[in-house]
C-alpha cells in the first residue's frame, strides 16, 4: 500500500485523491483526476464495481483513454480510488455530528441524524463503505485494507467521543471506551444493513437505541 493511503487522515483534497502514483504536478492535472474519481464514484454507485467500465467512466468526466492510464494503471488502481473518496465522502459529512460526541446529547443528535437520513432514503442506500467492500473487499486486498480503514476512522471518532465523556466525568471512570465504540460501530453498521434489506429506517433506529442504552449504562447518574 503507498505511502499516500497511510495517509488518509490529512484532511485535503489533494492527498484524498492520491492512492497510487505520483500526484500530479499542475493544478490541471489534479483537477483532471479528481474528475474522473468523481465519474467513477457516480459510475460504481450506479452499476456496481464490477458493471463500472472504464469507457463509462471516461465518457462522464470527461476523459480519453490516455488520460485515465496517465492517472491510474488499471481498472483495480481506480476503483481504489473510489474507495478512497468513498471513506472521505461518508466520514466527512459526519464531521459536525462528530465534533459533538463528547457529550450523551451529543451522541443522541448523531444517532438521531444517521435515522433520519435513512428515513429521507426509505431505507434505499445503506452504507456506502459496506456496500463496496461486498461487491470488491473479498477480491482485492488493498481494497479491503482501503475500507478497513474508513471503518477504523468511524471507529476512532466514536471512542474519542466516548473518551471526552469519560475525562469530563459523564462515563464512569473504568468504562471500556475501546469496546464500547466498537460495539457501538458494530450496531451501526448491522442497522444500516438491516434498514436497506428490509427497506426499513427504523431497523437503523432499533439498532442505535441499543448502543445508546449501552453507552447509558455507563453513565454517571
């Protein structure tokens, strides 16, 4: 894996859009590929990773042939991409909801955005992370190590919430913050599957109030 996957945690678009290969040097270039990432993005979500044809991909950005074998080496080196901008897009748009998980109302407004979100879709969509590791994770271990790590980030800003409430006294001391963002993560993602096989936004519900009951047990009264 390249030194600019280690890196995903920088928060620029630039090093969001480096997953293999040199970054490109001209401010035409990266726009170039964010481009295509971003065809790509919407091709995949359409058609699924293995539907997803390069042709496609280039018609929408728009872009020749030469132009995506400049940027990446192979269908594969693009769909780590996807991957990629699929971590930033679904962690970013939590980054509010994130800051604010240091306190239990703060866990509530997260819980209570993520239902509501589902609730607007019908249940239609589930977790963009999940969906693609399905349909490419088993194949491709990069990939899988790509999303893992989306997965690992999510986790991380549910125990730093966890943590802050611990230090400020609002969670018992001796709470396992560890296992309980993992727990909670856990929860998450098995609601998001069963509102989307069921077509149902209150599995998602059913599912964050029971990680939030157990966040709750370990409360300071």
């Amino acid at each position: 894996m390249s030194q600019a996957r280690n890196n995903w945690t920088v928060k620029s678009i630039l090093c969001i859009l480096v997953f293999m290969g040199a970054l490109p040097t001209t401010a035409k270039g990266r726009l170039t590929r964010q481009r295509i990432v971003t065809a790509a993005l919407q091709v995949v979500a359409e058609n699924g990773a293995s539907g997803a044809s390069l042709d496609e991909v280039g018609a929408r950005a728009p872009a020749s042939r030469s132009q995506l074998y400049h940027y990446f080496d192979d269908k594969n080196d693009l769909l780590r991409a996807v991957a990629e901008a699929t971590n930033e897009t679904v962690l970013d748009a939590q980054e509010e909801l994130f800051a604010g998980l240091g306190t239990w109302a703060g866990f509530e407004r997260w819980a209570d955005a993520l239902v509501e979100l589902q609730r607007q879709r019908g249940g239609v969509g589930g977790c963009p992370i999940a969906n693609l590791l399905g349909q490419i994770g088993e194949r491709d271990d990069d990939i899988r190590g790509v999303l893992g790590s989306g997965f690992d980030r999510w986790e991380s800003r549910i125990r730093e919430g966890l943590t802050a409430m611990a230090k400020s006294g609002e969670l018992q001391p001796e709470t396992d913050v560890t296992w309980l963002a993992g727990s909670t993560l856990a929860s998450l993602q098995g609601g998001l599957v069963l509102a989307q096989a069921r077509r149902d936004p209150e599995a998602l519900r059913r599912a964050l109030d029971g990680a939030l009951a157990l966040i709750g047990a370990y409360r300071v009264r």
